[in-house]
C-alpha cells in the first residue's frame, strides 16, 4: 500500500464507474461532527462504561469445547461494547485491561480461523465495532482556540488517547475483511453503504496511526466488495470536491489518494470517458489548496499514472498544471516543477508540441525567479535527457521564448549557481543549433535595442513636457504680474 503502488486485479479495472459531480451520494461531513444515523444500520448510542468491578474475565477460547466458542465468541463481544474514559488513566484501570485482553484474543480467535463465525456472531462483531470507532472526532487545534489554523505540516500530530483498544477493534475488523472464511455475500448485509460513509468520515481523523489503518481496511473492502466499487469512487470524490472548494481542511487527503493510487494503477485500456473525467474535475484541481504540501507526493503518483496509462492526456495534464501555477508560493512552485518533469517524462512529442509554447513561457518566469530554488530547480529541466530530446527536436519554437530569460539570468541574477547554470544550457544550445543560436541572439540584441531607443525617445519626451510645462509656468507668472 505504499505509495499507492499495489497493482490492482483485471476484475477490478473492469467495473464500471462514474465520476461526475452529478453524483447522487451524499456524504455527510459536518466539521468533525457526529456521525449521521443511516436508516440502513441505525448506530445505538454508546453505550457508558460498566460500574466498577462488573467486568469479569471469560474463559479462553482454547479452555471450552468447539461446541460453545461461538456462543462464547459472543459474550466476548459483549465484553467489549463499552467505551472507557482514556483522559483519566487510573478510572476503569482493571476494567480497560480485561476489555484489551478480550480485543486480542477475538483477534487471534478470526485470524486462526479455526472456527468459521455464524453469521449473528458477524451481525454482533460488526455492531461491536461501530460502537467503539464511530464517534465524534476531537475538534482540531485552531478549532478550540478560534485563531487562524496554522501549517498543517507545522503542527503536532493529535494522538487518539483511546488507541489501546481502538488499534486492537481496528486489526479485528482488518482481519475479518482478509479472511478467507469471511463470505461476501454474508459480510455485505453489515459492512454496506452505511458503514463505508461512516469509515470515510474518520479519514479527517487527525491520528495517522488510525488514518493507516483506515486506508488498509478502505483498500480491502474495495478489493473485496466489487459492489461497493463505484458507490465508494464517489464518496470519496464528494470529499475532495469539499476540500477543494469549501473547506481546505481534511486530515485524510494523502491517503485517499494512495487508494486511489491503485485502482488508477488497474484501469484498463481504452479508458474510460468517467476516469478521465475524474483527472479534470478532482484530481488537477487538486493543485490549488494551499496545503498541497502535504499530499502532493500521492497526487503526482495519480496524475502521472494517467499520463503513463494514455500518453494523449499529457496535454490535458500539462495546462492543468498551468492553470493553477502558483504566483508567490516558492515552495509551491518547486513542487509543481517536481510533478511537471515526472509527466514531461512520460509525454509523447505530438502532446508535447501542443502545449509547448506556454508551457516554456512558465519555464522561462521560473528561470528568471529571484527565489533561487525556483531557477535552479527549472534549469535542472535540461538535466534529464528525455526532456532535452524533446526541446531538441522543437528548438526552433522553444529556444526564441526562453533564449531572453537565459540572458537575462546570466546579465543579473544573483545567485552564483543559477548564473553556472544557465551558461551550461545557453553552451547547449550553441552546439545544438549555431544558426539558430545566432538568429536568436540577433533577435535578442535588435529588441534590447529597439527597447533602449523607445525608452530614450519616451524620456526625451519627458522632458520637452517639462520643459514646456515650466515654460508656461513662468509666462503665466509674468503675466499674472503686470495684470496687477
């Protein structure tokens, strides 16, 4: 699962799919607020923690007959329907520990497998689950102090106080969904629409423990759930279009996006008119949050898995990225230039010739940046070869747009190594093309030229204003004088 790279099968890549905003899944995301009751699978309140001393241990499961596990399996989960107060450490101490030492052993009790569960003890396990991991999640930092919310990537992890016995309730229900004695027919009655909405809404938790693990179990159910597929795709699209256009908050986007990773990893050929709706509406959008930081490495895994499935979106991908190129974000921009390079490797000549002439007009602004990460990191561009081939074989259009902001740089840019730099690809070009060069450099000194006897004129205009202006000044004074 990291980075997204798992390879989806063939069955996966074939079912269909809709992307459209027009989709009719509602997710409910109410900033951090309660999970909205589905009358599909109505979730009971929780229920409060036991009085003291009312928890008893039960029997292992190795200590009574085959016979009465089940029945045994259920009174276990029953053990483990209460919540406990974790902000106090010593309140409910014994109680917390006999409810962890129950969670462990219906752990080892699914992935044994040594007993396939009844379908009311998978009702029950389910129920049990949702009791303990659907909840109300913590307000964030900037929520509680009413300031302006600061660099996600500044601030301190919120850590789940809970997640003894939530990480443990977690691996259950991982290890429910990957078993092979798990019949999806069964399973699909409690893990259902409902449920997956209710996951997805914990993805904003601010835990990455709890978000792995919520990626993990996300990714098996799809895998494993071909009916949920399509109605999981747009759930998740319903996130991003929040976060893009209303909130730019959500603590889960990198790792929706390493799930969606892998299923565009899968998608089969031709594709389809829905995914590549998907990169226009969601994905390249996706650039302009100003947190982009923060899942960029997973959203360019996305956009250049498209490029590299259909070489004919190159252009698409190109002039979205030109569309939302940050104007005073250096950090930013470097990144965007990372991403550029990855899909300018997978870009065919005849995508490239497109979008070219604006593209190497963005190159050349980058060249010429006062930010000296921004220069260098376009000028290393010229250091992957792909990139240089395809220049090579459009120069005549490409090097008359960037040749000015190279001379400019070796003219007056401050930075010693963007200066070093730019003399090694202004020496390439030379050799590529001499002819060309010249008429370039031709071209360049006639405009600077032109430009300096332009700005002459306008300053000898200047003058002669003033000069008149000063003249009639003074005859008017005059005049004003003998008048009186």
């Amino acid at each position: 699962m990291k980075g997204g790279h798992r390879k989806p099968s063939k069955s996966e890549a074939n079912e269909p799919s809709s992307y459209g905003p027009g989709s009719n899944v509602v997710v409910s995301h109410a900033s951090r607020g309660s999970l909205v009751p589905s009358s599909q699978s109505p979730v009971t309140a929780t229920p409060p923690p036991p009085p003291m001393g009312s928890v008893e241990p039960l029997p292992l499961f190795r200590d009574v007959p085959v016979s009465e596990r089940q029945t045994l399996f259920l009174r276990k989960l029953q053990n483990c329907c209460f919540q406990f107060d974790f902000t106090d450490t010593i309140k409910n101490a014994r109680e917390k520990e006999i409810k962890r030492q129950t969670l462990l052993e219906l752990v080892d009790f699914i992935q044994s497998g040594s007993s396939k569960i009844s379908e009311s003890c998978q009702e029950e396990m389910i129920k049990m689950v949702s009791v303990n991991i659907f909840r109300c999640l913590p307000p964030a930092s900037h929520e509680n102090t009413g300031q302006e919310p600061a660099d996600p990537e500044e601030e301190e992890p919120y850590l789940e106080p809970s997640w003894p016995h939530l990480q443990l309730v977690y691996e259950l229900l991982l290890r429910y969904i990957v078993s092979t004695d798990t019949d999806t027919k069964v399973a699909k009655r409690y893990i259902d629409h409902s449920f997956v909405l209710k996951l997805l809404d914990l993805f904003d938790s601010e835990d990455p423990r709890e978000r792995e693990y919520l990626k993990t179990i996300l990714h098996r159910i799809y895998g494993k759930f071909m009916v949920h597929r399509p109605f999981i795709r747009k759930a998740i699209n319903n996130i991003f279009y929040r976060f893009i256009y209303e909130t730019e908050r959500h603590s889960g986007i990198g790792e929706l996006l390493e799930i969606l990773g892998s299923i565009i990893n899968g998608f089969a050929l031709p594709m389809k008119e829905e995914h590549k709706l998907f990169l226009v509406r969601v994905l390249i959008p996706l650039h302009k949050p100003k947190p982009i930081a923060i899942y960029h490495q997973q959203l360019s895994y996305c956009i250049v898995q498209f490029v590299e499935k259909d070489y004919k979106l190159a252009d698409t991908v190109i002039r979205g990225l030109l569309k939302y190129w940050p104007v005073t974000n250096c950090t930013k921009e470097n990144l965007f230039l990372g991403e550029l390079e990855e899909v300018l490797e997978a870009t065919q000549p005849v995508e490239f010739q497109r979008c070219m002439v604006p593209l190497f007009q963005q190159i050349g602004r980058c060249l010429n940046s006062s930010h000296f990460q921004v220069a260098e990191r376009a000028l290393f561009l010229w250091n992957n070869e792909h990139i240089v081939g395809l220049i090579a074989q459009n120069r005549s259009v490409i090097l008359p747009i960037i040749y000015p902001a190279l001379e400019k740089n070796i003219q007056s840019h401050w930075n010693q190594a963007v200066h070093g730099l730019t003399a090694n690809i202004k020496k390439m070009f030379m050799e590529m093309d001499p002819e060309l060069f010249e008429e370039c450099q031709r071209q360049y000194e006639e405009k600077q030229a032109k430009s300096k006897e332009v700005e002459e004129q306008r300053q000898f205009t200047w003058k002669r204003l003033a000069e008149a202006a000063a003249e009639r000044d003074g005859v008017g004074g005059e005049d004003h004088m003998v008048t009186s």
